[in-house]
C-alpha cells in the first residue's frame, strides 16, 4: 500500500487524501471507533478525511503515526430505502439541463431513476451527500461560480456527482433542481439525520407537495434557571454562545459556540466561571435590567459600557445592582462584546450546548427586546480576575484592521505561486454579506487557481479560506459548513480566528505565513 497523502490544515488538523469512497469509510470507521489521543473530531468527505486535534503538537505527532496507518475494512449496516418526493421547480433546472445537453425533462428522469446512496454527511445537521448507486450513471455538475448567500430549505440539489437536500435555509453553490418538504433533520432520534450512511435513497417526482412547508424537528432540553436580566434593547444581535458542540462533524454539525473564544474565555474567568459557561455575545451593543444583584464582565470590542449610567471598564468584574441597567454601545473598534455573568448563565440546549448555531439553526434563538436571561440554580463562584481584554485588532482612521496568521493549504497546489504571493500581499475589505459563518472578501485583484475542474466536498475548519471561481476569498468562522467544494487556499491559525471574528463590514484584513 502507497503511504497517504497527508496535508495540514491550519495547525489542529489534518487532511487525508484518500483514493475512493470505500477507502474513506474504511479510515472514517477505523478512526471514529480507535480515536487517536486528543483527536476532538473525524470528518468523511468525498476522497478525503479530516482529523482535528485540541494542540499543534499532537497534531504534529499524529500526522507521522498516520504515514503508516492501515485500517480494516469497515463493516456495513443494513441500508433502508428511504424515498423522498420532490416537484422539480428549482432555480437552475432549465440551465443546468441546456448545459448538460438534456431536457429538462430528461434531467428529471435521470434523477427519478437513479437509485442514490448515502455516503456520508456533512455541510450542516440532515445534509447528506448521496451518490449513484451505479457508478456509471454518475454526472459531473459544475457548481455555481459564486455560492448563493441564501439557498433555501428543502431544496434539492447537484453538485459534482453527489445529490443532497438542503434541511434549513443557508448559504450554497449547489445547482438547484427541485424543492422536498420531507424533515431531514430530527435531533431527538437516532440517527437525527433522516438519511443516514448506506442508505438508499429514491427522489419521486410530484406535481404539488402536500401540506404546509415543513423544517427540521429540534428538541431543546430546558434546564431550571433563575432570571437575572431582562433584556431591553438587544441590539443587532444577541446570542447565548458557549465553547459549543464538539465532536459532531460527521453529523453535518461544526463545534459552533463563541466567535472569539479569548474574549470569551476572559469575560468567564473575570467572574469566576468555568471556560465554557454559557453567556451572551452581542454586536451592536445592548441593554439589560437586572432583576437581582450580580457581577457580570464585558469582553471583546473596544465599546463603552456603564452600570447604572456609570462609566464601567472592559475585562473588570462589575457588580450590578438590582434595577440597574447595564448598557453596552456600539463598538468603536472590534465588532463582538462579551458579557459573562458570574455562575454562568443558563438557556436551552441542542446536543449538549446553548450553542447557538445560526447556519444549522441549532440552539437558542436570539435575543429580543422583553425576554429574559437566567442564571444557573448552582450557587456562583466568587473569586474575581482583574484581566486585560484580549482585542488583537486596531483602528486604522476609523477601519478595523486586523492581521492574522496562516498556514498554506490544504489546496494552494490548486494556485500558481504568483496567486499565493498575491493573496500574501494584499489587503482586504470584509463585506456586508459577511456573518458568523464566515467573512466575505473583496479586493481589486481576484485569486485566480490554474487547475481547471471541481473538488470534491472535504472538510473544512474554523479559518479555511475558500477561493470560489470568482476569486473573491472566503474565510469560514465558527459556524461554518463542515465540509465544503472550493479549494482551500490557507488556513487561518486556530488562535487568530478570534481576530477574524472581531472584523466588522468595511474593516480590512491581511494575512501573513505562520511557520509550523
């Protein structure tokens, strides 16, 4: 057996490129049931898998062990055959049949009598990549040149020659067909994904869907809390966040949880709370009332904060009297604020996290004006952490700029070295269509690959940067997809996310190499 290609991505993870799909579910099964130590998750895709670890040097260790890694065969469950009835109405029917050489009528048929399999999950919770049971049926789709920002739920889609359904509404660059309301997505059952691996899949062509348009079933536990604010002006977003959902990638779940984890890491350890307590991330500021005396603190953003109409500092615990109003502004440099409470606070969760996960739709939603935030029952820590707020970004005539390191690949094989010098040396704008999924670029200059064709969907992690055909970059935060089909050109050091995180529409931000 030739030794594996392995690549790193980033300084956590790595990429195996592998020669097929049954190769892919014999590592994927061997390393989901024998985990390397310190291994957090392990990603099938397409040709490839993707381990992360929680250290570089772990990661370094593992990439010799896997130089000689040989796993068995994996065993195969009992497929089901699941079908699923879709009207044939998406957006790029017509166009994609025309440049097929098809009729629409005959893309339809080709897609109705193709018996499809699963083969793994990914991208979000109920996504699942499906191929032709015969090989020999199997198409090339290109994807679209620049992905849609909003693709909606249910719809039915190609893209190289994989076929999937959209579960909730989310960003994509798959050729859309068609349109399902069957659920694929239930996170009380096991599996929660409708479709899981080896099942065989049957779209049935219909002329209406009956019923209202359905979405995925979630269940929410509901711990015993204690209110502790009311929330009177959430801002242009509130979120309760976490250190989110480990572990679950092949599931088409990614980690999610708090977008810079230094701020929120200091704002916990400010009041005495464990690193992973639950509290709220904002941006646009906010204003609370407190229902009861507390100490909170304030990470994150450069903004103004009061207590009570008094001036407060950032990454200082503050008490909070009953009554009070705690009042965050908008950020002057930075886009993100953090505010811990001290015990921690306590919201609904989805697989084990109050995560809110704004791609897949799992966890809390967001805050609005009258509701109301909740501490735990446990009685809270009382030690205090006099701290400096971790901000790594600077204003630069009023623009927030922030400079992040990065490691090349795994995909920069796909771009002539004057491509890389180029993406190295410019500076770029964050747009407006940037979100917690991931920061949208734009500069003068587009990143053009010389390699011609698709990639196969891989995994991705929190600071791959994607180059789409439009060469506009993309740079995947925590709520990312959690595999995606553009090549990934860098990847952002796990510790620099959080500057990512911090960069608002407008801000400009550039990258320089990181030595492994």
């Amino acid at each position: 057996m030739n030794a594996p290609v392995i690549k790193r991505v980033g300084t956590r993870a790595l990429m195996v490129d592998l020669p097929s799909l049954d190769a892919v579910m014999d590592w994927h099964s061997a390393l989901s049931s024998a985990p390397f130590e310190h291994q957090t998750d392990v990603v099938a895709a397409a040709r490839t898998i993707l381990l992360t670890f929680d250290s570089p040097a772990v990661t370094a260790a593992a990439a010799e062990a896997l130089r000689s890694f040989e796993p068995g065969a994996a065993s195969r469950a009992t497929p089901r055959d699941i079908e699923i009835e879709v009207l044939y109405d998406g957006a790029d029917l017509d166009e994609l049949s025309s440049s097929l050489g098809m009729s629409r009528a005959e893309l339809i048929e080709w897609h109705t009598k193709t018996t499809w399999v699963a083969a793994f999950g990914g991208f979000a919770p109920g996504f699942t990549y499906c191929v032709p049971e015969d090989s020999s049926r199997a198409l090339d789709i290109p994807r679209r040149a620049t992905p849609r920002t909003e693709v909606p739920a249910g719809a039915v889609a190609l893209a190289g020659d994989f076929s999937a359904v959209y579960p909730r509404t989310s960003p994509g660059g798959w050729q859309l067909i068609g349109t399902t309301r069957t659920p694929m997505w239930d996170s009380s059952a096991t599996p929660p994904a409708l479709v899981a691996p080896g099942d065989r899949v049957h779209y049935v062509a219909v002329d209406e869907l009956a019923g209202a348009a359905e979405t995925s079933h979630r269940h929410l536990a509901r711990p015993a809390r204690r209110p502790i604010f009311t929330v009177d002006d959430p801002g242009l977003q509130t979120l309760y966040q976490d250190l989110g959902r480990q572990g679950n990638g092949n599931l088409g779940v990614t980690t999610s949880g708090s977008a810079d984890r230094a701020s929120a890491r200091t704002a916990n350890a400010a009041v005495g709370n464990k690193r992973n307590a639950t509290l709220l991330e904002n941006v646009g500021g906010l204003t609370l009332t407190a229902l009861a005396e507390t100490v909170v603190c304030v990470t994150g953003a450069d903004a103004d904060v009061t207590v009570g109409g008094r001036p407060a500092l950032l990454a200082t615990p503050l008490i909070v009297p009953a009554g009070a109003e705690l009042v965050v502004a908008p950020a002057r440099t930075g886009m993100r604020t953090y505010i811990a409470v001290r015990g921690g606070l306590i919201a609904d969760t989805e697989l084990d996290s109050a995560a809110t996960d704004m791609l897949s739709g799992l966890g809390p939603a967001p805050l609005r004006a009258g509701d109301t935030v909740s501490m735990s029952l446990v009685p809270p820590q009382s030690a205090n952490a006099l701290l400096s707020n971790p901000l790594r970004v600077t204003s630069e005539g009023g623009t927030t700029v922030g400079v992040v390191r990065c490691v090349l690949g795994p995909r920069d094989d796909w771009f002539p070295q004057e491509a890389i010098d180029r993406f190295l040396s410019t500076t770029f704008t964050v747009t407006p269509e940037s979100n917690r999924v991931g920061l949208r670029l734009e500069s003068d200059t587009p990143i053009e690959r010389d390699r011609a064709g698709e990639l196969p969907s891989e995994g991705m992690v929190a600071g791959s940067i994607q180059i789409p055909p439009s060469g506009q970059p993309v740079v995947f935060l925590r709520d990312h997809a959690v595999t995606g089909g553009y090549p990934v050109i860098a990847t952002v050091i796990n510790e620099d996310v959080d500057i990512a995180a911090q960069l608002p529409p407008g801000g400009k931000i550039r990258f320089e190499l990181h030595s492994l």
